[in-house]
C-alpha cells in the first residue's frame, strides 16, 4: 500500500435473513440492489447494495454450521467484516507477513464476483475482520 491508497469496497453485516434485512436497506432506505448470488465457497448467501462510492453486502449464512453461521451464534447480527480494495493483493500480504501482522489467509483465494481476497484476523485491526480484495 505504497503507491496508491485502498478505498472502501464494502462493508459487510451478517444477517440471519436476507429477504427480512432488505426490509430496511432496500425497502425502507431504498439502496438499489445490485446482485444477490450464492458463494458456496464460504457458506453465504450476499446482497449487494449500492451506495455513492462504495457497497454494503448482506451476509445471510447457509447453514448454523458456516463461518457466518457460527459469528451470528456467538455475537449476534452484525458488522462481520470491512473490505479495502488494493492494487497488488499479493504485494501487500507479503509486507504484512513481513510485519508479523496476523492473517487468517496465507494466499489470495478468489470470492464473490471472482475477486482476488484475503482475511486479516480481528487481532491485528482493532477487533474487526478485514478483507482485502483485489479486481482484476
Ligand atoms: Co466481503
């Protein structure tokens, strides 16, 4: 994160139902949403809402058993995690690495949209989940 700094890609709230949490953000609030798809990958079910220059997602988890699932039964619904969008996703975990920060992924694994991400563990930032995530 030399060069150029990272902007907010989203932020991301874990819900226990989707259809019911869009009451407020969609039909109350009347965010546009973008997509709704399916990332078996990690367990959830997202809503993609728009906002001017960045994006909440909706977490709703598919089943008790998933990350997201396991979050809302010990804390409760919720801000899950934050997501910077970086340049170099791989550079920039090196340089972490190196600084011993605490990451939950290693390597760059692919998420929703096709996304390059990366999980920094709660520890390291102050208490909230961090993804990092990289469009190519
Ligand atoms: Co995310």
């Amino acid at each position: 994160m030399d060069h150029k700094l990272p902007s907010l890609d989203h932020v991301a709230i874990a819900v226990p139902n989707l259809e019911a949490a869009l009451t407020f953000w969609a039909d109350a609030l009347g965010l546009p949403t973008l997509d709704i798809e399916i990332v078996e990958q990690q367990g959830v079910r997202v809503a993609k809402l728009e906002l001017a220059n960045t994006h909440i997602e909706l977490l709703e988890p598919l089943s008790a058993e998933s990350p997201v699932g396991k979050f809302i039964a010990s804390k409760g619904p919720g801000l899950h995690h934050v997501c910077l969008q970086v340049d170099d996703i791989k550079s920039d975990l090196s340089k972490l690495k190196q600084k011993e920060v605490k990451l939950i992924d290693q390597e760059p694994k692919i998420g929703a949209g096709g996304a390059q991400i990366a999980f920094v563990h709660p520890k390291a930032t102050g208490g909230v989940l961090m993804e990092l995530s990289q469009h190519d």
